[in-house]
C-alpha cells in the first residue's frame, strides 16, 4: 500500500516562493507517475504537474505558465514542488498523489490516481 505524507505548506507573501515535499512509501516498480493538485475552498482538484517516476519526464497543467516546477528524488522516495512568484489565487490544499498506470495523457484527472496524500495548505497573502 502506498503512503503519501506531504509538508512544507503554510503562509506566504505574494511574490515570494515555496516548496512542498511528498514522501512516498510503499512504492513498488508499478509506480510510473507521482504528481500535484491543488483544491481551492468551492473549486475543484486542479491538475499542477507530474513527474515520470523512473523516466524523470515531465507535465504541467496549462496555467502554470513556468512558476512552478516539480522534481523528485527515488533515492529519497521523495518528489517535491517548487513555486515562485506565489500569487493570492495559488492559496489552496497541495496534494500529492501516485499513478501505478503508464499512459500519460490521463494525468491531469484526478481519477486517474491511484493514491493521495492528506494535503498541505499553502496560502498565499496579498
């Protein structure tokens, strides 16, 4: 079974930049994708970005527009999102999640995850 704990989230200044990490435990070589989405109060899970687990390629969704990178470390079973430049409108719940499936083109649906972590809130102040 794997476990995903997230952290590094809390409040922040517009303009300035955060990471959150996600350790991962339990994962197997099925792992293919570990990635981000983000719930803000009212709105849906939006897909952020997801990062090959062995392939180290990577995807973002279409409004990221450059201020967020995600990148990982097996040795550390840990992946981790990187935002500069946080705007108000970035406050939300981060959550990491795995995907024990290939196909990429699925990625920015929430269904198609197999696992998710509790969250991280990351607000953002003007």
């Amino acid at each position: 079974q794997v476990q995903l704990v997230e952290s590094g989230g809390g409040l922040v200044q517009a303009g300035g930049s955060l990471r959150v990490s996600c350790v991962a435990s339990g994962l197997t070589s099925s792992t293919y994708y570990m990635g981000w989405f983000r719930q803000a109060p009212g709105k849906e899970r939006d897909f952020v970005a997801a990062i090959g687990w062995s392939s180290g390629d990577t995807y973002y969704g279409d409004y990221v527009k450059g201020r967020f990178t995600i990148s990982k470390d097996n040795a550390e079973n840990t992946v981790y999102l990187h935002i500069n430049s946080l705007k108000p409108e970035d406050t939300a719940v981060y959550y990491c999640a795995a995907r024990e499936r290939q196909y990429s083109r699925v990625l920015r649906f929430p269904s198609a995850w197999d696992y998710w972590g509790q969250g991280t809130q990351v607000t953002v102040s003007s």
